[in-house]
C-alpha cells in the first residue's frame, strides 16, 4: 500500500510539473508576436536570428539529454528536419503578417492550424474526420477572413493602405494564412516525430527542427531585395512607414537586440520545448484548451497594452468566430459539459 502510495504521489508531482511547464511555455509564446515587433529586425533577418540564437540556448541541454537518454533515432530526426523547414516558412510569413495587420491579429490568423491538422491526418493516416469539421472549416476561413480586416474598405489611421501594389490588410491575412497553414503541417509532423520518440527526448526533436528553420528565411533574403540586415529594422518610431517596399527603419539598437534575446531564449528554445514538454504527458483537449490562452492574451491584452493595437468591431468579431471554432474542433465544450455534469452529480449525491 505504501509503495503504490508513493507512486501516486509521484505520478501527481509529475502531472502537476507538466502543468506548470506547459502553462509557461504558453505565457512565453503569448509575447512572441510583441516581441518580434519590439526587436523590430526585417522579417527574414528576425527568423534566422531568433532561431540561430535559439539553437545555441538548446544545444546544451540537447548534449546533455543525449547524454542521459540517448539519440533519437533516424526517422525522428527526419521527421523533426522536416517539421522545422514548414516551421521556418511559418515563422518568415508570421512576421510579416505582424507587421501588416497586428501582433494580435497575426496571432489569430495562426490558428488557421486547426483545418490543416486533421485534413492532413485524414490523407495521409487514414483518421476518421468529424463531421463536424465540414462545418467549423468554412467558419473557420470566414473568421480568418473577418478579423484580418479584409471584408472592411476603410484605409488605416495610419501607415500605408497598399504594401506591394496589395491591400495591406489583404496581404497581411494571407502571410498569417500560409503560416497557420505551414503550422498546421509542423505540428502534424512533429506529432509523428513525438510517437517514435522516447517520451524524455524533447529536446532533441526541437534542436533539429530549430535547423531546419533556417533554411526558408535564408532562401526567402536570397530572392528579396534587401537581404540580411542588421543594420535597420521595419518601424519608423514605431509605426510602419508609408513606403515599407523601399524605406527601411529605424536603425538598430542595444534595445532592439535586448528583445531579440528575449525573443530567442524565451520566445524560441524555452517557449516550444516546454510546450513540447506539456503536451506529451497530458490530455491533448485540456493542453488544447490552455494553448488557446495564447492569442487570446495577445490580442485582448499584451497587443493593446503594448502597441495600442485596437481591434474593430468587425475584426473581434471574427476573433471570437475562431477561437469559437478551436475550442469546438478541439472538443473543448463536451470537456466543460462532463466537467459541469460531475459538479450537478456530485451536489446531490
């Protein structure tokens, strides 16, 4: 009795360090987007400084967890690689979208994931669909739609109308498109890469996959204009410029590369390995639900705080249509009506 005493002991330490890791890991991704705009670096150039810095975070604690549990195989390294390059082409077209229509409104747009997801799992591992799916995903692309502000003609307060011949609004839904999209393949990935892996190689599989990310920002710099520029960011005194195709920003500073820092050691290397962490050893609907506490502060609270980033009616309106959609896809509402069944139950009993 006494061992399986401990055990249960154990076992709730464990569930109970996966909830604080996880529910830190998420507080760290809610600043992302902020951080981005604060370090203010080109888009591109931001990627692989971020990602760069991050693998020299992770590599000692990826030496040492080979040390203590062994090298991932062969297939999780390739699935990792694999799951980095879509991760890479999410994070060059995030930021982008950051910088058109909002760090909170880009971090909406990410959700777009949710389709991508189980589709992905349908085709390729034969997983059974929801019907309901058919039904959040037109919802889903509408609310897109909405809070990137494309259905609404008024031209910003300020800042450019147009970027590249192209709504800003219209450009900036489609970069975050792509992104959830590339998201929703990583995660898809990653996911296989988890299941060939020892539950403890965490690690490992996001050191991997942070390699990968550089290669889309680095070809992305190879094809535009401006190349890899440390010199100058995106914001002039905090605002995008009119001309942001041909004007560069303000230079940078000691500041920019504080949040950079910032941005790569909690933003990057602790942020998704201690996702990573939660998400393997806990119910994958209340690690969903907790995810969701992500754009929600980022668009309610750090956004409007920060930047004075104010949705308009329209725009939170489509807000609320898909996180509404991410908490139903995720079966979020059955798990709160068990939870509101058992507290009835109980208070008769």
């Amino acid at each position: 009795m006494a061992t399986n005493s401990a055990q249960a002991a154990q076992h709730g330490g464990s569930k109970g360090r996966a909830y604080l890791i996880l529910i830190i890991g998420i507080i760290a991704l809610a600043f992302t987007a902020p951080w981005v705009k604060q370090s203010n670096f080109e888009p591109a150039t931001s990627v692989i400084l971020r990602v760069g810095l991050g693998i020299i975070f992770l590599l000692p604690f990826f030496l040492r967890e080979i040390k203590k549990f062994g090298a991932i195989n062969k297939k999780g390294i390739m699935l990792s690689l694999f799951a980095g390059l879509f991760l890479g082409i999410d994070f060059t077209a995030w930021n982008y979208s950051i910088f058109y229509v909002g760090s909170g409104i880009a971090s909406i747009l990410l959700n777009i994931q949710i389709i991508i997801l189980p589709a992905l799992a349908a085709i390729f591992d034969k997983e059974k669909v929801p019907k309901s799916f058919f039904i959040i995903a037109p919802i889903m692309v509408l609310g897109v739609i909405i809070s990137g502000g494309v259905l609404e003609g008024n031209a910003p307060a300020s800042g450019p109308s147009t970027v590249y011949g192209m709504n800003i609004a219209v450009l900036g839904t489609i970069a975050g498109t792509i992104s959830g999209c590339c998201y929703g393949i990583y995660l898809y990935t990653s996911r296989k890469a988890s299941r060939v892996n020892k539950v403890d190689q965490i690690v490992q599989p996001m050191f991997y996959a942070n390699l990968a990310q550089l290669i889309a920002p680095t070809l992305f710099l190879g094809f535009s204009g401006r190349g890899f520029d440390l010199t100058h960011g995106v914001l002039v005194n905090g605002a995008l410029p009119m001309n942001p195709e041909t004007t560069v920003g303000d230079p940078i500073t000691a500041m920019n590369w504080f949040w950079m820092i910032v941005l790569a050691s909690l933003g990057q290397a602790i942020a998704w390995t201690f996702v990573q962490y939660g998400a393997v050893r806990l119910d994958p609907t209340i690690v969903a639900g907790l995810l969701l506490l992500s754009p929600i502060s980022t668009v309610a609270i750090i956004a409007v705080v920060l930047f004075g980033e104010i949705p308009s009616p329209l725009q939170i309106l489509g807000v609320v249509i898909v996180l509404a959609a991410v908490a139903f896809q995720n079966n979020l509402h059955k798990s709160l009506f068990k939870k509101s069944k058992g507290g009835k139950s109980t208070g008769t009993s």
